[in-house]
C-alpha cells in the first residue's frame, strides 16, 4: 500500500510539474523579429538596385513608389530650369502623385525609405508618401544614392517636416557592397 501510496503522490507531482511548465512555456513570449517593408522611389534604377539588396538583406518587402507620371529623361534633366524635376523640387508644396496609395502598413515595425538626392533633398515624391500613410509608431531608416549630395541635409529636412515620426538612422549607399549594406542594416 505504501507503494500504491508513494507512486499515486509522484505521478500526482509530474502532473503538477508538466502543469506549471506548460505554464511558464505559454508566459514566455517568443520575440518575434521586426516586420520591414523596403520603400523607395527611383527615377532611374539606380535606389531600386540597392533597395532590392536590402530588403534580401532584412527579409522585407518592397514597395515602389511610383509617380502617377512617369518621369522622362528630359523630365530628370537638372540643367533645365524648366524641366519637371527642377520645377517640382523649387516648389515647397509639390506633391507628385502616386499609382499605389492602398498599400498597408500597419503591419510593419520597421521602414527602410529610400531614394536619389535631388538638389540636396528628397524628391518631392517622398513627401507624398509619408504624407499619406499613418507612419507613427514605425522606426524609419533612410537611404539614398545621389550622383554627388550628401545624405545628410536630405535626412535634416525629413526629420524637420516631420517632428513626430521616429527616424533611426541615414546612410548614403552610392556604390555600396552588399557587405556595406550589410554592416549598415546590422547596426
């Protein structure tokens, strides 16, 4: 009986243990890696290339932001004072529009931005897509490429116009290694 009775009290504890360890299992949260979306806006290429190799980089999605008018190359000619490019980027208010506005964010915790400099700025084109998503809560990387602009007075006016949102980091990635973007994303 003795045994029948200590056998009964150790199977009635395992029970008890495997009980409290599913419990502790189920209070552990696993961390989950942050969700990226790669969003970026090229005229030529160029910010498409090395925002392919960052979303491989951080396992994101891409979103091209498309300008509802396709620009030409005489539309990107900077020389011309009248060229779309050059107008859009002296008017403060521009706001090119866009093919794709439906696209969803809300399930993303990390947004990598990315584009050429023109006239030491983002294009206009940028504005319209942080203008019109609900970005809060998201932390934004820039990048960038740009025939001879720095990145920073880019990042400088961004992070002006918009007080509110939660930038990380800028890195201009002309001519940038994989292994450059590597350590860049990695910090």
């Amino acid at each position: 009986m003795k045994k029948l009775s200590f056998l009964l009290s150790a199977l009635v504890l395992l029970g008890i243990y495997a009980c409290a360890s599913k419990v502790k299992k189920e209070e552990v949260k696993e961390e989950k890696a942050p969700k990226a979306l790669v969003a970026y806006f090229s005229a030529t290429g160029t910010t498409q290339h090395v925002a392919t190799i960052i979303s491989q980089i951080v396992g994101g999605e891409l979103y091209a932001i498309c300008p509802e008018q396709p620009y030409t190359t005489e539309d990107l000619d900077w020389t011309n004072k009248e060229s779309r490019s050059t107008i859009e980027m002296q008017d403060p208010t521009s706001r090119p529009a866009m093919t794709d506005m439906k696209a969803d964010l809300n399930d993303y915790d990390v947004l990598y931005i990315g584009f050429p400099i023109w006239w030491d700025k983002a294009p206009t084109i940028i504005n319209t897509f942080i203008e019109h998503y609900d970005l809060s809560g998201k932390k934004i990387c820039v990048f960038a490429t740009s025939g001879g602009s720095e990145i920073t007075n880019s990042f400088a006016e961004l992070k002006k116009a918009y007080p509110s949102l939660q930038w990380v980091d800028a890195k201009l990635l002309n001519k940038a290694t994989e292994e450059d973007i590597k350590a860049w994303v990695n910090k």
